[in-house]
C-alpha cells in the first residue's frame, strides 16, 4: 500500500471550489491523519496538577466569586494538549477542583454527563444524591451519575475541596450533554443503602429486584483502603494491590463511561503497567509516588493529579520506603470495552 497518497494542492483549484460548493472533500488527502499507522494520534499529554498550587488559587475564588454567581465554584484541569479552553483533562475525562464554604448551598440540578467526586480535603459537606445524603470525608468516592439529582451541603467550619471527574468530554461531543435545575431535594431516611457497604454482602432480592441502577453511591474510604491493606498483607506476591470501584449487585463498573478504582504501593514498590488503550488520571490520596509515562515524570504530593494518554505504558514507585502509597484512578475502559477498542499492548 502507497504510503505516498496525493495531496489537496494536487488536485486543480476549480475542481477544490466544485467539491467545496457541493459540500463534498475528498478523503486521500487526509486519510493518514484520521487513520494513523499503529498508534493513533493523541492530544493528551502527559499533566501534572500540584494541589499547592491550586489549593490557594481555588481558596481566592472563595473571595472572588460567591456561590449563588457561581453554582459550582471549580477550578478545572484542563491538558494544554487539548486546549485549555476544552476543559479536557483526556479525550473523555474531565477533571476540576471544587470549593464549598461553610454555609453554601450548591443548589440541586441534574445532567446527562456523569460524575464522580473524591474528596480531597475537609469534613462537614455532603452531598445529596437522589435523596440520599452521603457525607464527605477524605478519600470517599461519591457518584452522581447521569440522570440523578444532586446538591452539595456544608455544615462544618472549614473549607471542603474535592476533586470531580466526569465524562463530560464525550458526552458534549456526542451532543448529548444538558441539566435541569431543581428544588431541593427531601433527604429519604434510610433507603437501606447501608446495606450495601460491606463486601461480599448484598440485600437479598427475594420479592422484587432492587430496581436500582445505581444501588451505591458512596463508598468510605476507611472500607477501599482496608480491602487494599488486607490483599497487600495475604498476598505478598501480588504486583498490582488495586480495587475497582463496581455496582455491588452487579459486579459492573460502578458507572457506564469511566471507571474507577483504588490502588496500593506497597512501600519502596515499583509498579510498570502496561500500555492500554484507555488515558487514565492518577490523584494522590496518601503518601508520594513517582509517575513516569512518555518522557514525563512527575512527583505526585498527597492530593496532587496527573493524567496518562492512552496506549502509553506508565511506571508508579512509591517514594516512601516505610509507608504505602494510596492512588485514585480513573480511566475510560468501560468505554472502550463497549466500543471494542479496548487494548492492552504487552
Ligand atoms: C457539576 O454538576 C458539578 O454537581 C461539578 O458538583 C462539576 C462540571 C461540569 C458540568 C457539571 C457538581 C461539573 C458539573
């Protein structure tokens, strides 16, 4: 096959005006560059997000912008790969940093994107999702998945910051990405997502299914971290001490687009994993790591973010050689496992 197609300003000029005037382009010219030989072309780069630095910046947005002219006060990652004003962190994943102060109320509304949060800093706010108040504490994962209604709350006396992913990358490039405002929610007392919280266990659906897509929607960080320790401390030879964050019912991704997972390094470890086709994004929840991927290498501080392309291979090493080191992961497997372009490359 030629890899010498012919080019636009082959073609004669009065023969570009017809094509253009009919809406019409011919393909040969930019063939090479929408189907690249072997490896696609990435916009991602390799970033790194030190919460020093926005922990300060997104504290002056506390002062600048007041809640009610801001509905959610957000710093976003954006990769200048993308453009920053793309407000992408991957070609699918969207990443921002959220203040709320003592006494604001981020009113409720919902969305085609899905989300999650992962808090990074504070105690006190919570969330409310489909009625359900989830309290925040450092390391809880919180989903608010497409379609449910959700409002941020602060009853403490410090400033709360957590980290939000979602998918909004994709979901406004489908043309498909809206919200809806709403009254505020009535908290439902014990719907018996309690239940839930413990693994291994679900409630038994002996007249009815749950009906519930969404069966969880926090899941405490004191429950990932110990699942973590304890297949750390019975498996010795295990390279990869990672959880994945699933649908209790269903053993499914805990959401439908990006996945999300917990990660150990057990300390001085060094882990390669191979490169897959998902971008992934690594957060710092404890302890430092060291993140290597195409050239970059990054030092990830306690709630510092970073994010990987896709079809890179990554190096981890914890940077302590006494203490584990805990990440947060994101990545867009669930979404390419449904395409079928899911690919792991040895
Ligand atoms: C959103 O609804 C939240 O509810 C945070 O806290 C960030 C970014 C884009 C679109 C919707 C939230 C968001 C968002």
């Amino acid at each position: 096959m030629s890899n010498d197609l012919g080019r636009l300003e082959d073609l004669p000029i009065d023969y570009r005006d017809q094509l253009t005037s009919e809406n019409l382009v011919p393909l040969w010219p930019s063939l090479r560059g929408v189907l690249p030989p072997h490896v696609p072309t990435r916009k991602t780069q390799p970033t790194h997000w030190a919460y020093q630095a926005i922990k300060p910046l997104l504290l002056r947005a506390g002062d600048l912008t007041p809640i009610e002219k801001a509905e959610r006060r957000v710093l976003v990652l954006a990769n200048p790969g993308h453009g920053l004003e793309k407000m992408q962190a991957s070609a699918a994943i969207y990443l921002g940093m959220q203040l709320l102060l003592p006494g604001e109320w981020a009113p409720s509304h919902r969305h085609t994107p899905n989300a999650v949060r992962m808090i990074v800093e504070g105690e006190g706010a919570y969330t409310t999702v489909d009625g359900q108040k989830c309290p925040m504490s450092r390391g809880d994962l919180i989903l608010t998945p497409t379609g449910l209604w959700h409002e941020h709350g602060h009853d403490g006396t410090d400033p709360v910051i957590w980290l939000d992913v979602l998918d909004l990358p994709l979901v406004y490039y489908m043309e498909t990405s809206y919200h809806v405002n709403g009254e505020r929610q009535q908290v439902q007392p014990g719907r018996g997502e309690r239940a839930y919280g413990r693994g291994g266990v679900v409630p038994t659906q002996v007249f009815q299914r749950s009906g519930k897509r969404y069966p969880m929607l926090r899941y405490p960080w004191v429950e990932a971290r110990a699942a973590l320790e304890a297949m750390a401390a019975d498996e010795p030879a295990l390279e990869c001490v990672q959880v994945t964050y699933v649908n209790p019912e269903t053993g499914e991704d805990a959401e439908n687009i990006l996945g999300y997972y917990a990660l150990m390094l057990r300390p001085g470890q060094t882990l390669k994993l191979p490169a897959r086709s998902p971008a992934c994004v690594f957060h710092q929840i404890e302890g430092r790591a060291q993140v290597q991927v195409s050239g970059s290498d990054f030092t990830l501080e306690a709630a510092d973010t970073c994010c990987a392309p896709g079809y890179e291979a990554v190096t981890l090493r914890n940077l302590s050689a006494d203490q584990p080191a805990f990440l947060f992961m994101a990545d867009e497997s669930p979404l390419h496992r449904k395409l079928g372009v899911y690919e792991v490359r040895a």
